[in-house]
C-alpha cells in the first residue's frame, strides 16, 4: 500500500512539474561527430610475448602511432570546438545587437 501511495505521489510531482515547465525550444539538428581514424587499433600481445624483443618493439610502435593520431584527432577536435564556440558568441552578440537596436527604436517612438 505504501508503495502505491509514494508511486501516486511521485507520479503526481512528476506531471505538475511538467505542467509548468516552459515550452521546449525546438529541437537542436543531429550533427554527426567524426570518429577518429587511427587503425591499427594496438592490443596487448600479452606477458609472453612482450618477452620477446621485437615483438615488445613492433607493439610498443604501434602504441606510439595510436597515440600520436589520437593527440592530432583531439588537438582537431578542440580546434573546431573553438571555432564553433566563437561562431555562437558572434551569433549571440548580433543578436543582442538588433534586439537592443529595436528597444531603442521602439522606445524613441513612444515619446
């Protein structure tokens, strides 16, 4: 019984809180997001076989490799983040630019 009573109450906070909930903004485009193309992906050989010599080597260059094309996928990555950030600032300051442009205006109308 207990349980029923808190599910009805949860239920009941539930759709009041969406009842006020302003109205969502529409819905932001799916951007596909590149992967990162570093192939061959290094797997460890395991204990015997690092025990030998060139096959330690031949795994820990492919281990360099990975982590040099995965550095050179997040530096790109962060660069476009960057650029995407500083094109949304521009939008947003143009925006305010006009809203503040029309206030003025439609405030020098009224007097």
């Amino acid at each position: 019984m207990k349980h029923a009573v808190l599910a009805l109450a949860c239920a009941f906070a539930a759709s009041a809180a969406l009842a006020q909930a302003p109205a969502a903004a529409p819905a932001a485009p799916a951007v596909e997001t590149p992967k990162p193309k570093c192939d061959p992906v290094p797997e460890y050989p395991g204990r015997l076989a690092m025990s030998v010599e060139s096959k330690r080597k031949v795994f820990e260059r492919d281990m360099k490799n990975y982590e040099t094309c995965m550095k050179a996928f997040l530096e790109e990555r962060k660069a476009v983040i960057k650029a995407n950030e500083n094109g949304a600032n521009a939008a947003i300051e143009g925006y305010n630019a006009v809203m503040k442009k029309i206030r003025e205006e439609q405030e020098a109308a009224r007097q």
